[in-house]
C-alpha cells in the first residue's frame, strides 16, 4: 500500500470524516533540498467531520498529525492540513 493509501486509510478509519480529500504535491517539491525522487512526501489534505466541532486550529492539527506520526518518521516532509467542522464547511 502506498502511502497516500495509508494515510486515507488512517483519517478515514479513525475519524470516520465526512468529506475528506488528499492529494500529493510531491513533484511540485522537485529541486528542493528535502526532495527525495520517487517519495511520497508532500501532500494537502482536507478533514471535515463533526469531531473538530468542539476543537480549535491546533487541536485538529494534532489529531491528525498525532495519526501520522509513523509516516513522518518514514520521509513524510510536509502535510498542508485543512479541518474543518461540518458547520464550517458548509458556510464556505
């Protein structure tokens, strides 16, 4: 499984969202020092579920990033995370 698989598989798993979104920016890396050809590094990701309701930016941040501790120790660089509530999300 590659790691964009795993990573929706966490988010999805865990907190069950209702909208998620990941996409890997990697190769928009290319030609930076942390770039690393062929790795999944570099990703957006969008989280909207009803668990963020009660929780601040770093809060949410946190959560998810508690969840990918494991693939930022295996050349994970850089996660652009957007969480929302559903509340939230819908006024966008």
């Amino acid at each position: 499984m590659n790691r964009k698989a795993r990573i929706e598989s966490l988010i999805i798993n865990e907190i069950n969202p209702e909208f998620f979104s990941i996409k890997d920016v990697s190769e928009e890396h290319r030609g930076h020092r942390s770039f690393k050809d062929g790795v999944e590094s570099h990703f957006d990701i969008t989280v909207v579920t009803d668990k963020f309701s009660d929780k601040n930016k770093i809060e949410r941040h946190r959560i998810i990033n508690k969840l990918l501790k494991e693939e930022f120790l295996l050349d994970l660089h850089s996660v652009t995370l957007k969480a929302y509530s559903l509340k939230e999300y819908n006024k966008g």
